[in-house]
C-alpha cells in the first residue's frame, strides 16, 4: 500500500457505512492537467501531439461512458452489501434466455424487466413477499441473463428448488444456489457482473472488468425491491469520521486509487479506502444516498 495513494487525514470525504464496512471516497480534480480541448463538430485537440480528432458520440454502445457504469457498479456493490450477507433466508437466482435477444437493442430490455416483473408476481404468489435486487448481464451471444439476490422479510429459511424456479421462469435455463457468509457475496457477484471468460488458445481465460464494456447506454442496470436499504452515508473530514467510528490504520484492509481524464482535459483522481467497522457504528442513521 502506497503512502501517497491513501487520503490525506484533513481531505473531505464521502463515508458509507454497508455490512462490516466503513468506505471512505474522495475525488480531486486537477484543472492544470488539460490534456485534450475540445473544438467544434464534434472534434478535440491532443494538446500533447496537436492532433485534431473526432469524438465519439456514438449513442448505442456505453463504452465511452465507461466511468459511468463503474460508478452504478460500486453503488450496485454497497447496496448488496447492505442487504445480503448469506445465510438460509437468502438465495442467488440467474435467469437466462434460451433465443437471442440483441443486447444492443434497448428496446430488448424492456421486455427483460417485463419478463423479469411477471416472474416475480408469480413467485411471490408461491412464497410471498421477498425483497430483491436484480440485475441485468449482457452476453456476448447477444443474450440477456438476469441475476436475482432473493431474502425472505423475517429472516425465515428460504427454500426454492431449481425446477420450481425454471417453471415460473419458462423463457429458459435457470440456475438457484444458496451463498453463505465465506462467499463474501458482494464481491461474489460483482466479479460475475464485471468479468468476462474469453478465448485464448486451448483455454478459457477471465478478462477482468470485460463485460461493463458491453452495457449499452442508457440502460438501467438494476432493480430493487422496496424493503431494500440503502447504506448510511455522510459526508465530514476524514480524521474527524475515524473518530467517530474509533477507526484508525490497522482497521484498513484495502486502499484504492483511479485516475481518469474528462473530455475537456481535467483530471479526475478517486481514492477509497476500506475499513473494518466495528459494533456500535449503525446507530448514527443519517441520509443514505
């Protein structure tokens, strides 16, 4: 861990509280590292080769909108956190489509949700209310799969057998499984989210973070029930908010830090910092974002 990638103690940061975590988030922008400026029709200068080139405004693909599905996915994974831990009242369903549907056709996705929205009734209709998060997953055949996080309200044992779920379903292959606490389930399930095998050779290889390059623009990732909470934030100097959660260097398990560039040259640095939080921290309850 880097001394110069951790967050200066007196620096303004976003705190949110989810599961056993304590995330500290800072963003600095650096206006004096303009690398590109930005012309007319559509066009940009490289100020550090003078070349003049076109942007891309192209409205179907979410490639050049990368940034934007990366932030959705870190508040997908603070959200799953916050809800899901593992255990006998909670079960991870995929749903799969056995005919294509072109993953770059928006309208495709309305049908998903609408498929997905009649499941659910039906469901429920068997085991009653179940809160849910939902996600969508493009795939390279251009087909959609569907990731259900399933808990009961009362924390009652949830039972679904596969063959149960496949019949509601009925628009293909389905798949149910149970998580527990050592799958860490956030992380579980992000990495199917954001990951990708591919080919190379004989063997099939994981290209990490692949698949958010395939989310078309626009598209609304997930979904939740309205029993699912969001997690505490709030916004204060970080040395004052170690205080408060009596947090200090040892309680650190991760650091992270992101550098990106805006169209109009400015620099955009993100650092996170990842503690263990301890008991007690859940009854300062403030607005969630």
């Amino acid at each position: 861990m880097k001394a110069d990638s951790e967050i200066d103690k007196n620096a303004v940061v976003k705190a949110y509280l989810y599961g056993d975590t304590v995330e500290l988030s800072t963003s600095n922008i650096n206006n004096h590292q303009q690398s590109i400026l930005v012309i007319s029709d559509h066009r940009y200068v490289d100020l550090t080769t003078g070349e003049i080139k076109q942007m891309n405004t192209n409205a179907n693909s979410r490639v050049g909108n990368l940034s934007s599905v990366k932030r959705t996915m870190h508040s997908l994974r603070r959200l799953i956190a916050n809800n899901f831990d593992g255990g006998n009242d909670q079960l991870w369903i995929t749903l799969t489509y056995g005919v294509d549907i072109n993953a770059h056709n928006l309208n495709d996705t309305k049908v998903v949700y609408q498929d997905f929205k009649n499941f659910i009734s039906k469901l429920r209709k068997v085991k009653g209310r179940l809160e849910y998060i939902a996600v969508i997953e493009p795939q390279l055949s251009g087909r959609w799969h569907l990731h259900l996080l399933l808990k009961t309200l009362d924390g009652e044992e949830l039972y679904i057998p596969n063959n149960i779920v496949q019949k509601l379903w009925c628009k293909g292959f389905t798949k149910t499984k149970r998580l527990f606490n050592s799958d860490n389930v956030a992380s579980y399930v992000m990495a199917y989210l954001s990951d990708l095998k591919v080919n190379s050779g004989n063997q099939k290889v994981n290209a990490k973070g692949a698949r958010l390059y395939m989310y078309p623009k626009g598209i609304r990732i997930y979904r939740r029930s309205k029993g699912i909470k969001d997690p505490v934030m709030k916004t204060d100097i970080k040395q004052r908010l170690l205080n408060q959660y009596d947090l200090s260097d040892k309680d650190r398990r991760a650091t992270y830090e992101r550098s990106f560039s805006t169209k109009d040259g400015k620099k955009i640095v993100n650092k996170n910092e990842f503690y263990n939080k301890k008991g007690g921290n859940d009854d300062d309850k403030v607005n969630s974002d």
